[in-house]
C-alpha cells in the first residue's frame, strides 16, 4: 500500500509540470471530482464492449477507453463477453446477431440510440452505421463530464442537416486567410510522410461534435492542390479523418484546367475542359474513394469563374457535377457574389442566384453567407434563403472572428447562429425559418448542409483565444440540432472545458451570453456595419473611402452626413428590402417600427429620429457604444472573480485577452463617435466617458502586420 | 490511507491524458525513476534557501521549487532559515553577510560556485550576480536529471564568451525567413497586452544553457521595429526575459531614418542621420534600459547600407555605435557580404573586412559565418576568423537547417560547431584556434560573442523536429564552454530530453553523433557545396544555373565539366587560399594531400583522381553518397529497437521523420549521381543501389510552397 501510495504520489508530481494549455479542447476527461457521482458511474460502468472491428469501430473503442479511464479513474475492462453494468456499442445488424438489442429498440434511420437494458444494467449505443455509433460514444462521454446521470437512459438523436462541413481557409503555404491562431495545421510539406498528431486530434473534436466534412483549402483557391503530388497528400488526410467520419473536400479553383491542365480555356461547356474535370474526378477517387467534393468560389473577388466565358454559375457548377457525380461527389457553389458597379453589395446575390433556382443538377448546393453583406457583428439574414426552393441551400457561417474581434475579442457566437437560423422567411408563410430552409424541410430536399469557415491554426490551443474554441463547439451542436439553445450549448463546453463547479459555470455563462450583444454595441450599434479598418478588417475606420472598390469602403455603408446616418435600403432607397417576402418586408419598412437592432441596416435616418428609448439617434448610439464598453468591464469583473476557481495559465490568458477586449471597445467607441459627431455636430451626452484622444490622433494609427489579410 | 491513495491515483490518470508533446524540451523535471537514487537525492535535500529578493532571484527559486519538486517527487520547503541538507542560493555579498558562505570558498568572477558545505550538508549556489546564480541552479538541476551524484560537489564555471546569442530571423508578420517550425513565437500583434506563457519558458530554456541574450527580428530588417508602438511591445519582450538575463536586441535597418524618420538619407556621416539614430538609442533605452544594442545587415543581398553613400562598412557601424554607446550598447555588424560581380564569392568578406581592422569603435563586434560561403553540412572556416586582430569577431552558426535538411532531418550539430571551433586558424602560430579568436583570448578582447540563428517556432515542440531542441541546446552549451565534447553533450540533451535507461542513451547518442557526417555525405560529399534548390533551398539541383545572380546558382560552385568537378581555389584559380595563413594553405593546396572533406572546396580534380581510399573520384563520390544513405538506414534501424523505451508519440514523430530522411538521402544520391554522371561519363559501381528514376523525372519536381524561403 505504501509502496502504490510513492508510486501515485510520483506519477501525480510528474503531472504537475503539465500546465492546462488548452490542447485538449473539450476533451480533457479529467476525473469526476465528486466523489459520489464517481461511485454512481463506476457501478453503472465496469466494461466496455465493442461489436465488430472497423476503424470506426477502433475509434470508438479507444475513445470510450481514453475517456473513461480518464473520468471514471480506473481501468475499464474491454470485453468480449459483456456481463452486467457494460457500455456496449454496436451496429443495429451487429447487436441483433448477438441479441444485444433490447427488444423493441426504435434505432434511428441516422443518428444513434442510447438505451438502458434495466434487466442487466448494460448500456447500449447502437445505430446503423460506425460513424453514428461513434457519435453516441461521443454523447454518452459529455453526459458524464458534465455529471448527468446516465441511469436507464433512452435517448435518440439523429442530425438535423446532413452535412455539417468546416470550411478551412488554408493556403497551401499555410498562410491562414482571416486566421489569427498561428498558420495552418495542414502540414503541406511534409505530407504524406509525416502524420501530425494534431490531424487524429482533429478527427476526434469534429467528431464529438458530429462535424462530418471538412474543406481543406482556402476558397480563394490554388489549382495546386489538384495536382497528383498534393491530391497524395491530400488523401493521407483522408486516411487519417475517415475513421471519425469525416470526408475531405477540396475547394476547387475553377480556371485549374488552364493553370494546371494547360488547356487554353476553362469555359464549362468546352469538352475538353469537361473531360479534363472528369478525368480530374476519377484520378482524386482512386486515391480518395470517399471524396466528398469541390467548394468553388467563382466570380467572385477576382476568383475567375464560369462568367468569364458569358456562362452562368449554373453552367459551371453543373459541369464540376456531372464530373463528380459518377462517384457520388457534390458541388458546394458558393453565392457570395458582388458587382463594384452595382448601388448596393446587399442585393447582388439575390439578383445572381435567384434566376438559376431550379438548373442545378441534384448533386449541387448552393452555400450562402447568413447574411447579405459579410460576417458582421449583425446582420438580417440573407434574402436567398427561401427564394430558391428548388435548390437546396447550405449555410454559411464564420467561426474565425474576421469581423468579431479577430484573436483576442471574446465573442460567443451561437447567439448569432441561432438568431439566423431562428429567423422566419415566410417564404411558406409563418414559420418558414432559415433552419428549415437549411435542413431541407421547407421544400423537401434530401441533400443539406452547413458550414463553418474555421477557426482553428497550429497555436497550442488550436484557436488562439481559448473561447474561440466554444465557437467550433457550438457550430457542431447547432449543425446537428439548432433547437439547442445558447446557454445549454455554453454550459455543456464550459463544464467540460473548465469545471462542473456552478460558480464557475454561471459567471462563464454570463460573460459568454453577454458577449455577442457587446461586440454589436461597441462596433456597429443599431444596424451599422462593415466600418471597420480596410483590408485587415481590423479596428475602427469608418472614415475610409479609398479602397479599390467603393463596397470595401465603411462611407459607402454607414452614408453618414450632416442630415443623419444609415443605408436607406426601402423604396425610397435601393430596395434591397423589397428582396424579403412581404411580412419580413414590414418588419423593417417602416423606421418608426423597425427594431433597433436593424435600424440602420434599412434607413437613413436623421440624427434627431426619435428611438424606441426615447432618446435620440445620436443619443442612443453613443448610449449603445457605452453600453458594449461597459458590458465587456463586466465580463471582466466577472472574469476576475474566478481567479480561485480556474487553472492560473487559463485565468491568466483570457484575463489579458479581456483586458485588450476593453481597450479595443473604448477604441471603437471613442473613433465612431468622435468620427461621427462630425456630422451630428451633436454633443456627447453628459455622464458618458469622453474620448482620451482626438479624432485626428485616430486616423493616424497604423497597423501594417495585422493578422489574417 | 486509502483515501490518499484514491486522490493519487485521481491525479495519477488526470497526467495519462497528456501525451509527450515535446513542449517542455529538456526541462521535463520528471520524477527520478531510480528508487535508490531518488532516496539518496531526498536526503541531500530537504529545502531550499533563496537569500534576497529580486525578479531573478525570484526566477531562481521558482526553478529549483518547479525541478525539484518534480524530480524527487516531493514537496521541498522553502525555508527563510537554512538548516542543514539544504540548497543556498545567493550572492556571494548576501551570502558573505549572512555566514552561509563557506569559508575560502572561490567565487568566480563570471560564472558560478556550486559547493557542499561538508560540516552541514547544504549545498551553496553563489556567484557575484543573480543571474550567474540562475546559471548554476539550472546547473544543479541538471545534475539531478541526469543521475549525477550531488555528494561533496565543488564546480567552478564560468563561461567563456561573453555574448551567447540568439538570432531569429523573424519577420514582423511572424514569418520566419529558414524556419521549419511553424511561425514566430513573438506575436507582436497581441503585444505588448498578451504575454504568452511561451514567452517566460522560451526565457527559461534559454537560461537553462546561459544564453544571455536574443536578437529579435530578421537581419533583413524592417524599419517598423524601431517605432513607438513596436518599441512599446519589444519592452514588454525584454520585461518577460530580464529576470532570466536575457537582453534583447533588434536587427538595425540601414535605411531607418529615411523610411520612418522621413530623412532624405541614412548617410552615417550625416549630422541629421546621426542625430536621428542618437534619439532612437535613447528613446529605446528610456524603454530598455539594458538594451542589448543592434544587429545589422548592411550591403548585402540588397539590404541598405553605408556604401550606397560612399562610406564604409566602419563609418556605418561606427556612427550607430556612437548612437548607442552613452547607454552602454553595442553594435554586431555582419560580414555576410558578396558581389556578384567576384569571380568568387568566398573571398568577398575578407576582402572588405580585412581593410577596416582597426577602425571600428570599442563596441562593435563583426559576426562571421563559420565558414566562407553560406552554413553548408560542411565547410572551411572563413579566413576571417584570425585575420582581424583588432576586432573583436563574433561567430554566426545557423541552427535553424537550412542546408542540413530543414524540418524534417535529423541533423545533430555540435560536431559541426566544434569542428569550427577546433580548427587552428595559425594566426599567432599553432594553436590559433577559431575559438580562441572567438573567446577574446588569441587579441586579447574584451567583448566576446557567439551567435545561433534560430531554429525556433510556435510548433508545440518548439523546433518542428525534436532534434532541433538538441542543436538548440548545444549552442547554449558550447556557447559556455567550448570544450564541452559533441558526446557529452549529446549525452545529457538525451537524459533529459528522453530517459536516463542507458539503452535509450547510447542508441540515441549513435544516431545523433552519425547524423552529421551522414548528411554531408548524402548531400555534399568530398567537399562539394551549395547545390541545393534555388530559393527555397530545399532539394538537391545541382543543374541550377538560371538565379538572378551568378553566385547563387549551383553550378558556380562545383564546376562539373568533361575533365572533373570542384571549385580550383588554389593559385592556379581564384587563389581563395591565399586568404590563410600559410599553415592552412599547406593543408588544402596540394589535391594529392589535401583531405577528402575539403577536396572540392579547393581542387578542381578529375573524375579518375585517385582519392586516399584508392578509388578514383567518380567511384568514391559514388561510395560517399551511398554511404550517406546507410548511415541514415542504420539511424532507422536503431531507432526502431526503441520501440519499447520510448513514449509512443515521439518514438513513431521522430520514426515518421527518419523514413522522410532516409528518401531524401536516396533522392539527393540519385539525382547527384545521375547529374554528374552526364559529365564524368562512367558507369555507377558494382553492388550500389541504382538510381529508380531517370535524371529528367527528378529534374521536373517542383516545390512551390517549400518553407522557410
């Protein structure tokens, strides 16, 4: 006893020099440090067993082993011959053999069932494939680090959208386009050789959270990537990622038959350009049988395109299918398109797309940005969805924070996946929301997808500002069920991030709720947007107007002058509203009834307007201005209060990132106003921090090495 | 009892969960595994005394509390009054004062005393500085982790070069110029806010081997470093490292006061130029007030510098010296020049150093590359070391690999640095040797200096390669005492690094000392020299013969024709020879006694020539390259047979990355071979491996995103 007792006490002090650095996401299966619900889950589980032999099967055998040897803290046996108290995962086919089902188990068409056998105590995850049964594992694995009881458990969960993609803006010199944790975690060169642990690691968090696809490449993208030599590397990837599920894709540069096929063209309905794509389809199957499919950013931004050849998106995007569909692949088209020439970015890809609805082969989707304009803080969503019902239409969310504070702003967004998703186009009438849109209920596609543009680089914690890791969490979640709430999402990767300890998981909670309406505040309040800093997109520069193109310049978005503020987008207007169906049209037509939140999205109002508040516009912005700084002071207090309850290397680090999160929204705060008081010409209400610096001091500011341009 | 034991074994499985990811490098500290030794170790220490108070002392016993804890798996106390068995850290004044220094003990004037005080057991760590202090509890330390005894010690050391410095070529947007370890570890973005914990443990590791200070930006310098806000988060930098005395300095733009002080010149003569720098020198020192001084680059590969104004390389070091010598800094002026114009590219720095011995102020020190062209596997050490009296030399390694492999070699480089130093330059006749010219013994300097450019990333494991951290080590080490043996080294690097089993260490120190000689033989045997890939570097291409400039191309340097092969440096050439003394000459004049290594350096030599071996030069060019592949199969072979002693994840990393060398090694055979094979036109030797791919199929590879270029 005494001699196990030195031993421990080694092997504890050894653990010692390991600091929390964020490496293991939600993943961290420390110990159950209650020591009552440790006893209840050691009785509940005493093996596992693992039906049939796959790597999928593998996975999930290690997995459970991994997670529960480190939760329950002790050694789980494996068997073969599963007795009483045993987690056993199987297929459908594989427990029925061995009559494992309970009788009259309902196994979901996708997803898994979780279910208790009360005879025998035995828990058992089934579903009809490997990867599904992994999910369940997955399930059953967070419900014990976040101390639920898992006593006679029925649970049955399938997804709600089909594919649930990240989306890497990786080039291939692992520069991160609007990366701000470190460069690329794809490895190009040293590929295929060498298999970065980070690549299994991958695997298993997408998998945890039911992300089934991945884009390896930028949109912007490198017709290298389809050469032989990378298409090996890029199926040493998929070797590594199939056993959790996860298919590559592979943004697809749409001239690559001239740039690496030599062909003088890449017109989508020359033969030789559509041979070229399907002898290009075959050569990436034989290496990748599972190949999921192309991503194709296309005129749009410079990206050459099918346009280029007086053709339509339609006709590029079919040719691309009709490639890959002998071999089941997808096309992913994306709609962000916009015409320098046009009066309003907001309207262009409504005007593109909208006319195509119904020329796409089946095999195609087409993915569009949550709102019209770019990722900002806020925005309505975008007039697309619900206007194609014959295509279906994947969404497109950003998870790295380009516009939302980049690296070091704490920023939960699932507040704002859910307000688009939870958005209602009455394009069926009432209730028609985005999400049914995107899960392909609202017009019955079979195929439906959602996108992630990733936040993840090789910095040691994956996303550089360790809540940046909660927003690929929450992505997952909500891609498999968007009636998940925030807060439930927040909670579950809170307690197993940090700890089960309720003081720490509801002052967490209160900063992470809290931080999406803060960052709206001290950015662009009341509907303002993109007046952001040119090119890095980062800070305050709403005074620019010299950009290559007028729609990159904040003037042409915020049209500020001496009568008011705002993008007057109804009749008078461009009519960009007259886009949305006509109940969603009211909502915002009017400016005496439009929300707040959506004010200057749609109008141009005079500084004097009258506000729900009953404060003035000009009162009521620098009011929401103070409001986003004095939210982010609060989440630092709040913060500062769990210096006790948190691991010294992460309280320290976000205590820091928060700190710069406070400086930033003054900063904001302080360039907007003063900037926009030049046209208000209106006095900064009393009681409110003025401005330490002047207007000019501002301008002058230069930030040449900001990340991620 | 039981209920201890529960907690341990608690703890115990919470560390199983962290895998060896390499991020501690030789700083693992964990428990010693040899029970008997640990009691020994146990009993000479029972707590630690830490006399005074001071950012570095405090560095001090945080270390011995962080290493001993963790190595004798045991919490030590810290104790304000020693009794006996106890570890005294401070000054010899402190020391002197509180009667804890034993009576006649040696305190050297750099470095420290380690020694037991026999009458109570304590084991006292004193120097005359904190930091000299900081150098020997690190040295203690290192005692215990590798098994030494710590009975009756009595160690003197002092180091023998005065600056130990890193170089990092690291740009401002945190690409690293030869990194192969991801991007800088510097994010200047974040800083001076966000300290990453990285920051205090690269301080740490530094200090571990006494390297005292760390250049931070590339020598191809950006003037941007040297404004407000980037002078603002290189003082929170040197704020992080100071306690581990660590200064910093940065890489000097020529051509700063033009492009951020809006001069309309950077003429050293200029009175406006020289201002400018003298209120630079003291806006930084306002900042940094032990700022190290700068490094500069100057007329060379395009860099600006003082002969653009007609001056030269003295007048240009000499006026930033005077800028900086109130405050007590230094100049490191590089001699890393060429002209492409030179019918050799060896003889440019010698010929415009040489000259200007003599003229430089008292704080400047000129940094040589160890050899004449550019950190090739093996190279004659540049005639300048011994050819400038008057100056002080400093010596510029390059850990970082960028001729030896780049990320994914392993290449262990102490006998390449010692072979440098050994070599006897015959200055002030025999026994001249580099290191002597280096150390300020041979002229009698003051100043001292040894520079490493860095191979150092934001990869989890620092270097890319785990290798990498033993380069990074052994500079350290050597950079202290040059005696040191690459053995000796290589030995304690493995005890700390990996295990103290003597399996593991005496199968790693073969691979590592075998490594050396192995990639001069894969590469560049016999004394041929940059004939790498153009650019990138990355690659053999011997045929290269279209870089912008002449001496950048391959085939300036091995000269292969019908009748031979080699660079003729002799009188009968370029007569580069000349630039030795006539000792040297003697070694390397005649291509019948002048030794393999060095053959072709200086002979162009026919392809009969018959070698020392016997064999003629195409058959032992042959033999060399073939011998280059086996070794690299016997390191595999070795490495494999520690399957069992190894922890899995870097046994099968470091197993990945010698199956990429060992194909490297085949391909740099191959193409060489077939290359020179088209001018000797004789056939490959008997019982060699044949070349699987013709020369045309090797010479059609293309590496675009090659890093590090």
């Amino acid at each position: 006893m005494k001699k196990a007792l030195l031993l421990l006490l080694t092997l504890f002090l050894v653990q010692l020099s390991h600091a929390e650095d964020g490496y293991r996401l939600w993943l961290r299966y420390n110990h159950i440090d209650n020591n009552k619900l440790l006893l209840s889950y050691r009785k509940t589980i005493t093996a596992i067993h693992v039906a049939g032999q796959s790597p999928t099967m593998d996975a999930v055998k290690k997995e459970l082993e991994l997670g529960l040897n480190g939760l329950l803290d002790t050694k789980i046996a494996v068997t073969s011959r599963p007795g009483g108290n045993t987690i056993i995962a199987g297929t459908r086919e594989a427990l029925t053999t061995s009559k494992l089902l309970p009788q009259g188990a309902q196994v979901p068409a996708d997803g898994f069932l979780i279910t208790t056998n009360v005879a025998n105590g035995n828990t058992i995850i089934t579903a009809n494939t490997a990867t599904d049964i992994l999910y369940g594992a997955f399930h059953l694995l967070r419900l014990i680090q976040t101390h639920q009881s898992i006593e006679n458990l029925h649970i049955i969960s399938s997804p709600r959208v089909k594919l649930r993609l990240l989306n890497h803006w990786d080039n291939l010199n692992r520069y991160v386009e609007r990366g701000y944790a470190g460069i690329s975690i794809w490895n190009w060169h040293t590929l295929p050789d060498y298999i970065d642990d980070r690549y299994t690691d991958y695997a298993r968090a997408n998998a945890s959270v039911g992300i089934n696809g991945t884009v390896l490449n930028n949109v912007n993208a490198n017709a290298t990537v389809l050469t032989a030599p990378y298409l090996q590397k890029v199926a040493a990837l998929a070797n590594v990622l199939r056993p959790y599920g996860i298919k590559v894709y592979l943004s697809a540069r749409f001239s690559a038959p001239i740039e690496i096929g030599h062909l003088k063209t890449a017109d989508p309905l020359n033969d030789s350009v559509r041979q070229w794509w399907q002898a290009k389809a075959k050569e990436i199957y034989q290496l990748i049988p599972d190949f999921g499919g192309f991503l194709v950013k296309a005129n749009s931004e410079g990206q050459p395109g099918p346009q280029s050849y007086g053709r339509s998106h339609a006709d590029g995007a079919n040719m691309m299918a009709d490639a890959l569909s002998p071999f089941g692949g997808i096309v992913i088209w994306r709609a962000f398109v916009y015409d320098p020439q046009a009066n309003d970015r907001f309207k262009q890809a409504y005007a593109e797309f909208t006319p195509l609805d119904g020329k796409f082969r089946k095999n195609v989707l087409v993915q569009v940005k949550n709102g019209p304009i770019d990722f900002q803080p806020r925005e309505p969503f975008s007039p697309l969805f619900g206007a194609m019902p014959r295509t279906p239409l994947m969404m497109e969310f950003q998870l790295t924070q380009e516009y939302l504070g980049q690296g070091t702003h704490l920023v939960y967004e699932a507040p704002l996946f859910k307000e688009v998703l939870n958005a209602d186009t009455y394009a069926k009438g009432p209730n028609s929301t985005v999400a049914k849109v995107i899960d392909g209920s609202l017009y019955d596609h079979s195929l439906s997808g959602i996108a992630g543009v990733s936040n993840i680089g090789n910095e040691r914690n994956w996303t550089g500002h360790l809540f940046g890791q909660a927003n690929w969490y929450a992505f997952g979640r909500l891609a498999w069920d968007y009636t998940l709430s925030s807060e439930q999402i927040a909670t579950e990767w809170i307690q197993q991030t940090f700890s089960n300890d309720p003081t720490v998981v509801v002052s967490i909670k209160q900063i992470m709720l809290a931080s999406r309406e803060a960052v709206v505040n001290y950015m662009t309040p009341l509907g303002l947007h993109h007046i952001m800093g040119n090119g890095h997109h980062y800070g305050p520069a709403p005074w620019s107007n010299n950009a290559p193109r007028p729609d990159w310049d904040p003037v042409y978005y915020h049209k500020a002058d001496a009568k008011g503020i705002g993008f007057d987008r109804t009749a008078s207007g461009t009519n960009a509203l007259q886009q949305y169906q006509t109940a969603v049209q009211q909502l915002y037509a009017d400016s005496n009834t439009c929300s707040d939140q959506y004010l200057l999205w749609f109008h141009h109002v005079s500084w004097q307007h009258k506000m729900h508040s009953g404060r003035t516009l000009w009162n009521e912005l620098c009011h929401k201005y103070q409001e986003g700084v004095d939210t982010v002071g609060a989440m630092q207090h709040k913060w500062e209060q769990l210096k006790n309850n948190i691991d010294p290397e992460r309280f320290h680090q976000v205590q820091m990132l928060l700190a710069i999160q406070h400086k930033d929204a003054i900063w904001w705060r302080n360039v907007c106003l003063l900037y926009f008081q030049t046209f208000s010409q209106m006095p900064f209400p009393a009681n409110y921090e003025k401005p330490d610096h002047t207007l000019e001091y501002y301008q002058q500011q230069r930030f040449p090495y900001a990340p991620g341009n």
